[in-house]
C-alpha cells in the first residue's frame, strides 16, 4: 500500500471536469484508489466521480492518495502528475 | 458489454440541458439521450419521439427513463412505455443522476440500476454548508 499526498494547484480544485480527468485516469489501473480529505477524513473512490466530486476539495485542500494493489507505483506516479499540471489549467 | 440505454423527458430544454452537462464532464455518450417536450406540443407528438428515443438507445438490455417530475406530462406520458424488465421510470431527474447513468460501468439489472440512480440522486441533495463546514472549522483552529 503505498500513500501519498496530492497537490491541489488549480484555482478551481477538484471540480466536475477535473474529477472526470482523475476517474478516467483511475480507472486505467488495477489497484484500489482512494482519496482522503485531511481535514475531515471523508474519504472517496477515485475511481468515481460521484464520489470524487463529495469531497468538494477546493484549491489548497489538503487531500492524500492510497493506492493499494499491483501497479500501485504507477498508479500513483500517474496521478501526482495530474493533480500537478493542475489538471492542464495551469 | 450491453448497456442500459437512458432517456431524459422533461419540460423545455431541461432534458437537452442535462444532457450537455452530463456530456461535459463524463464525454459524450452514446446510451443516453434527450427528449425536451415543449409546452404546447400535442401528446401524440411527444409519445412518438420518446418510442423513437427508447428504440435509439436499446441494445437490449433494457430502458430507463429519466423524467423530471412525478405527475408532470412527461412522466405522465413516458408512463405509457413502462414494461416489467424493460422500461422503468425514475422521477426528479438531476445532474448527479445523469452523471450516474452515463459513467455506469457495472453490469447490473435494469431494476438494479433503477434503485442505485434513485439513491444517488437523493444523496445529492444536500445542504453544502453542513458538509462544508467542518472545512471552515478546521481554518479557524
């Protein structure tokens, strides 16, 4: 299992069009993907968008990535990417 | 996979609306469409265009039919198409529901998907503040 935390750098946050991005991405891997909210440990599949969007995570929230599974380093490699480029809004 | 087809009736636009939401954050899909029924269209016009919806995203897996408000004419007229394992009608249409059934991967019954459509839609209502609350609580602290 590995854990990791992710940067949210767009001004709009984990929004519709963005959550959609991660669970497109998220999907592509085997392992268990799950966000969780630092401040108030709500956690999400990242793997559904319904599920994403309930975190309401805005710009500068504090949220971590687990990813448990097989090809969990990639998993994770990919997603920091992602959150990183700020979902290409930068 | 076969998929359940959706179609969203509504008054006005809503239903084309939702739709062109739904699309803009999943991607187009192509198990799901819209009928706006206007407000003076006659009812055998609008019952047409539904039947040719329902036959648009059939794969054979079943129907749900995504309408806006229970007793509006819409509902009243999707009705006419309700048939035991093949069209179900879920009432008081949101995004979150569209959303729902367009990013859908599992293989599940048309009743089963029915009854998950239902619950997300509830579940999306909510008052944001209660959820969004503790955030503020934590920055104070």
């Amino acid at each position: 299992m590995l854990e990791m935390p992710l940067p949210i750098v767009n001004t709009l946050g984990l929004h519709a069009r963005a959550a959609a991005q991660l669970v497109r991405l998220a999907a592509t891997f085997q392992c268990s993907l799950t966000l969780v909210r630092e401040d108030t440990g709500l956690r999400a599949n990242a793997k559904s968008i319904l599920s994403v969007l309930h975190l309401a995570a805005s710009s500068g929230t504090r949220i971590r990535l687990v990813a448990d599974g097989e090809d969990e380093a990639e998993a994770v490699a990919a997603i920091i990417d992602l959150f990183s480029r700020g979902f290409g809004e930068l | 996979m076969k998929r359940i087809g959706a179609v969203i009736v509504s008054h006005g636009q809503v239903a084309n609306e939702l739709l062109a939401a739904a699309e803009a954050v999943v991607g187009e899909v192509s198990h799901l469409t819209a009928v706006s029924i206007g407000w003076h269209d006659d009812v055998e016009l609008a019952q047409n265009e539904i039947r040719r919806a329902i036959d648009a995203v059939s794969a054979g897996n079943g129907v749900l039919l995504l309408t806006d408000m229970f007793g509006g004419t819409p509902t009243n007229i999707a009705a006419m198409f309700l048939k035991e394992n093949e069209v179900e009608i879920v009432t008081g249409v949101n995004l979150p529901m569209v959303i729902k059934v367009a990013s859908n991967n599992k293989t599940m019954t048309l009743h089963e998907l029915a009854e998950e459509v239902v619950g997300q839609g509830k579940e999306a209502i909510c008052r944001a503040g209660m959820l969004l609350a503790p955030q503020r609580v934590g920055k104070d602290a």
